[in-house]
C-alpha cells in the first residue's frame, strides 16, 4: 500500500493529525491544559517536532504516532491512531519504530505509553512489558493497595497533586482484578500501560 511516512511540521498537517485522532477515538474536544491539547502539540511541534509522526495517502493523515518528552530520558507515546480503512498493514508498526529511532537521536531510552484493550497485543509484540495502573481521585493510596493481594506494587504516585495511582507487575492482563476495583471502588479507573528500554 502507497503511503508516505513524515513528521508534523505545519500547523494543517497538525490539525488533520488531530482529526484523526479525535474521528478514532470518538472524542469531542480537549481542554486547553490537557496534553492532548492543541496548544501542547504546537508548543512540542517547535521543539521536537520529529517524535510526532504521520503517514499519509492520496494526501490524506491515516496514521500517527505521538511521543511527547516527558523527562531527560523518557517519552510518553500517545496518541496512536490509525484509519480503521487501513489496519492490518503494518503502518502502526513502521511508525512506531521510527519514533524510537527519533527518541534515540533525542537521548531518550525508555517508552512508556497506555493502551486500549484492542491494541495491548500490538505492543506486547513491538517488546513493550505491560503493568497494570489504578487510579483515583477518590480513594487513597491505601484504599488502592487493599483491594490487591495477588501482585507485585511496581510504583505508587500522585498525579498532579490529586490523582493517586498505584503501578501493579502483571506478566498478562487480569481483566477479573480490573473489573474488582472499578466495581468496588466507584471513581476507579484502571488500564494496562506499557514500556520499553530502548
């Protein structure tokens, strides 16, 4: 399949990156802060403007992968989209390995990204280790440890000051523990995220 491989450079290419994006994921809007946020992404575009990538057919944004810069050797990937018409074709794959080429060139060694069930395969396959994150704006920490007496804590953390999360080591997803803590714990959010050293 035709398709041409670049990274975002303009504000129209950033704009039908986000399109897509936003079509693939059912999502409306972003406020101003978030750092999926429009604004954010120009801001990146300026300063490594290479860790946003796109493909592209018959001058039309099928694809892209994000990595942002999160610290002096880490980068969160997100989002990764692609056009539902062309799946299955490796696009996802070959974008995804170039942005950890650009991350290299960056000084970056380490990946880290979440993932919706459907994809958590793919990035098992790319060599990506899954663990498992619970978080909550309502319940503590503590709250969050009691409910697991199965697997190894990786990492606890509070996320910008009111989101408190903890990290659990999970060889393969349990979508059992997964529904225990959103049933029990109302407010509950948890999801498989993934890394990689590279």
């Amino acid at each position: 399949m035709q398709h041409v491989v670049k990274h975002v450079s303009s504000e129209q290419e950033l704009d039908a990156a986000l399109a897509l994006y936003k079509e693939v994921f059912g999502i409306k809007g972003t406020h101003s802060n978030s750092p999926y946020s429009r604004e954010k992404w120009l801001e990146r575009m300026a300063s490594h403007g290479d860790l946003m990538l796109c493909s592209e057919s018959g001058g039309k944004v099928i694809a892209i992968v994000f990595g942002r810069i999160e610290n002096d050797n880490g980068i969160t990937v997100g989002p990764v989209a692609v056009d539902k018409r062309f799946r299955k074709h490796g696009i996802a794959r070959d974008l995804m390995l170039l942005l950890e080429k650009h991350a290299l060139a960056h000084g970056i060694n380490r990946l880290s990204l979440g993932a919706v069930e459907s994809a958590e395969g793919f990035y098992v396959k790319l060599g990506y280790t899954g663990f498992l994150l619970i978080q909550s704006e309502k319940h503590s920490i503590e709250e969050l440890l009691s409910l697991n007496t199965k697997y190894k804590v990786i990492n606890t953390n509070v996320y910008d000051g009111f989101i408190n999360q903890i990290y659990l080591e999970q060889p393969a997803p349990d979508r059992e523990l997964q529904r225990k803590y959103e049933n029990t714990l109302a407010g509950c959010y948890t999801q498989m995220v993934f890394s990689k050293a590279i």
